[in-house]
C-alpha cells in the first residue's frame, strides 16, 4: 500500500491537516506500506517556500515519517504537459476564454446545472475555477474564431470536454466507470456533476485536476485517504484516469474535523495552526490526545 498527504503551501497546517496525514499515515502502516508527503504548489499566486518549509516542520514534530525529497508539482511541469497532449490527441479538451465574471454571471440562469459545493478550496482548488459548473459556453467555439482569439494572445483555460470525454470512454469499452471508496462504497462516476473542469490554464500549465491524477500515477499511489469534500472531484479524477491509462486507487474520504461551532477547519477561516500551538506549548502528545489519538 502507498498512502500521501498532499497539502498545498499557502498556509500554516492546522490539526485538520493532520488527522487526514494520519490517516494515510495509519493505513500504510497497518500494510506494511509507504507514506508518502507531496507538495501541490502550483498556484504560484498563493503558495510560498516558507510555508512548504513550515508544513514539512510541523508534520516532523507531530511524528510523521516519510522519504525525502518530496515531489514537488512546481518541479514537475513536464509530466503535467505530456498528460496534457494524451488528452488533447483523445479531442477531449478545447480552449475556454470566459472570464471568472462570465462565468459567474452565466450561471445566474435557471436553466443551468445546479451548482456543487462553494468550497473554494474544494473541487478546483487550487487554480481557481469559480465553484459553479461551466455551461460549456465556449464549447461551440469555431475552429476559425478559437485560432484567431488564440493568435491574438487571449487568455484561455483548458477544458474537459466531458460529453467528448465520456464518447471516448465508451468507445474503449470503458464506461460506465466506478470507484470504491471506503465511506460511500461503490460509486458511479458522473462527470458531469462538476461539467467542463479546468485541467490548465494559458499561465498555469496544469490544475489541481490533473496533476493530483498525474501524482498519484507517478507515484505509484495505491490508496487515497483525503476529506469528504473532495469526493465530488474523484467523479472527474477517475475519468481523467481511465483516458490516461492510470490504474485506479482505492479511495478513504474520511469525514472533516469540525470547530466547536461546527464550521470545518479550513485556513481560510483563520483555524488556528499546529505552529500556532507549538507556540503556546503544545507537545506533540497533546495535539494528537486531542483527537484521541495516540502519539506516533
């Protein structure tokens, strides 16, 4: 078995972080396996050094074990391009030029697909999709209109077409696809609850979609143990996975770490940090007897 916890650097961990670190970390230790940590650092706007510096720290102290270096995704573009091109010959992506304002005011029509869950943090962390399903506006798009908008240097997000993406599956013989998932079971993949994700932009050569997939491949990833938010995204992961020749893991979404008032932990909601209580004295023991667990 080979479980990863791959955090993104744009803060501090706090102890929802590590509950789901230690659950990848138990399983692959109950298999005889290897855990593994990954740094998903390709949102250049919002990630920082220091905080990748910081995160590997903290999980030290916590007790965490791992091999080093780590994969890095920033260091790793290539894999991302070469999955890129796979997806671009199967026809299942095309370029969108809607901007974030155009896409939110699209979706104010009834007549669109409702909406999945407005984690920005969630889905289609970290590249920022806005977290509502495309209306696949620039589906349609002439070949004609696309190379002249392209020429001119517009900017543009790479798409899934997902009607062309579920053709190719069932051409393959692939489709209907599903994955096992330790919490809901056997699931059936529907792509289109999250429609037309952005796999990489013309500033970002990859999103959290793709890569997470490509990682996971590279690295050999048997099992995926991360937050029930992040269910609704593996509808997408395991298609993704199937275009690509990618073998499946099994999944473990396991439920969030809640505050008192029942919110989730989240960074953005300023949950305060592992660093944070290191400060005020914490040891490693203490954090983890507050989740009732024991220590590594």
């Amino acid at each position: 078995m080979v479980t990863r916890f791959a955090p993104s650097p744009t803060g501090f961990l706090h102890m929802g972080h590590a509950f789901s670190a230690r659950m990848g970390f138990d399983a692959a230790q109950k298999a005889g396996g290897t855990f593994l940590v990954r740094i998903e650092d390709i949102d250049t706007t919002r990630c920082r050094p220091e905080y990748t510096e910081a995160i590997l720290e903290d999980l030290r102290f916590l007790g965490f074990s791992f091999p080093t270096p780590v994969r890095k995704q920033s260091e790793h573009l290539d894999d991302y391009d070469r999955a890129l091109d796979r997806l671009s010959l199967l026809g299942v992506l095309y370029p969108c030029f809607c901007t974030r304002k155009e896409i939110a005011t699209s979706q104010s029509a009834p007549q669109h697909d409702p909406q999945p869950p407005t984690d920005p943090n969630g889905p289609n962390h970290p590249n920022g999709d806005a977290p509502v399903v495309y209306s696949g506006r620039c589906r349609g798009l002439s070949a004609d209109e696309v190379n002249t908008r392209l020429k001119r240097g517009d900017s543009y997000a790479l798409r899934l077409h997902t009607e062309a993406a579920e053709g190719v599956l069932r051409d393959f013989g692939l489709a209907p696809l599903f994955f096992s998932d330790a919490y809901a079971g056997t699931v059936q993949v529907d792509p289109a609850r999250l429609g037309d994700v952005v796999l990489a932009r013309k500033e970002v050569r990859t999103s959290y979609h793709l890569a997470v997939v490509v990682d996971d491949a590279i690295q050999q990833v048997t099992c995926v143990t991360r937050g029930e938010d992040l269910l609704l995204s593996t509808h997408v992961h395991r298609v993704l996975q199937a275009l690509l020749g990618f073998q499946m893991p099994v999944y473990a979404h396991h439920p969030l770490l809640q505050d008192a008032g029942g919110q989730r932990l989240a960074k953005r909601r300023g949950s305060l940090s592992i660093r944070a209580l290191r400060q005020q004295g914490f040891s490693a023991r203490d954090l983890w007897a507050t989740l009732g667990l024991p220590p590594l």
